[in-house]
C-alpha cells in the first residue's frame, strides 16, 4: 500500500475513491489489516475477564504488558 502526499486540500479532494462494492477495496482492507498486525503483532487476550478487584485487573494488565515488550523487544533484537 503505498503512501500518497498533497501540498494543498484541493490536491486531495481530487483522489478517487472507491465506491462501495468496488473488488479493489477487499484488497485495500487486506493490506490494512496486514500492515496493522506487522505493527502491532502481539494482539490482547481475548474474551472477556472478570476480575475479583481492581488491584487483580492492573496486575493481569501489567503482566501481559511485560509480555508484549519482551516479545517486541526480542524481535527488535532480531532485526538491529
């Protein structure tokens, strides 16, 4: 997906966009969605959790925060 640039709001009003239905935008929101898990690759737990109080929910919050930087710095590590 390629990244376009306008000097000028007019410059911009001018891009076509897909209409709906239009094949192309299936492609488009692919590569959206692609991008966004290359980003952010670690995604949250899923479902709903029910903690016992609020001081349990920031530890389980804290937790797969941990998780998350270790994984990202691992691959951080990988690629530098």
């Amino acid at each position: 997906m390629s990244v376009e640039k306008f000097r000028t709001l007019q410059e911009a009003s001018r891009v076509s966009r897909l209409a709906p239905g239009d094949p192309q935008l299936l492609h488009r929101l692919r590569q959206l969605f692609h991008l966004a898990q290359r980003l952010a690759p670690f995604p949250p737990p899923r479902g709903l959790q029910k903690f016992r109080s609020l001081a349990e929910a920031q530890q389980a919050r804290a937790a797969w925060q941990s998780q998350r930087a270790q994984v990202l710095s691992a691959r951080a590590g990988r690629q530098g």
